[in-house]
C-alpha cells in the first residue's frame, strides 16, 4: 500500500513540475514511474532527444526511439534502430 500511495504522490509532482514548466524535472520523475511514453515526450519536448530514444529503445518502440536518436544527431543509433524496427530502407537512407 505504501508503494501505491508513493507512485500516486510521484505523478502529482510529475503533473505539478509539468505545469509549472519544468519538463525535464516532469520526465524524469514519469520515467521513475514507468511511464514510458509521457516521460519521453516530455524529454524531447525540454530539448533531451537523447533521453527520450534511449527510454523508447528500452521499451523496445524502435521506430519512436530511431526518431529521437535523429533529432539528436545520432545517425548510427537511429539507424540500428530502424533496422530493428523492419525498416532497411529507412536505415539506408540515414547513411
């Protein structure tokens, strides 16, 4: 029970940190969470693509962590990870 009363209290920070701007603070306390997907939008969105294609990799969304990896300047990773992904084409083309 104590475990579930601390998550509820982390996503209140999350939500408050979120709506006072600080999205980095946001993300890492979602990513802490396991809310995977929120955490990595709110880390690309305060300007950390790297962050969030290394939460997406883990969660094994390659096609969205190969886009993060992108933004980043991550050539090589985004390409691994559109390969994992199925998309040969899209690799090639990083390159």
């Amino acid at each position: 029970r104590e475990r579930i009363e601390r998550a509820g209290i982390l996503t209140l920070a999350a939500e408050a940190w979120k709506q006072d701007g600080n999205l980095l603070k946001a993300a890492q306390l979602l990513e802490r969470e396991g809310e995977i997907e929120e955490a990595a939008d709110l880390f690309a969105r305060s300007g950390h693509p790297a962050e969030a294609g290394a939460l997406l990799d883990k969660a094994r969304d390659f096609a969205g962590a190969a886009t993060h990896y992108r933004q980043a300047g991550m050539m090589e990773d985004a390409a691994r990870l559109l390969l994992k992904a199925g998309d040969p084409i899209g690799a090639a083309r990083i390159h």
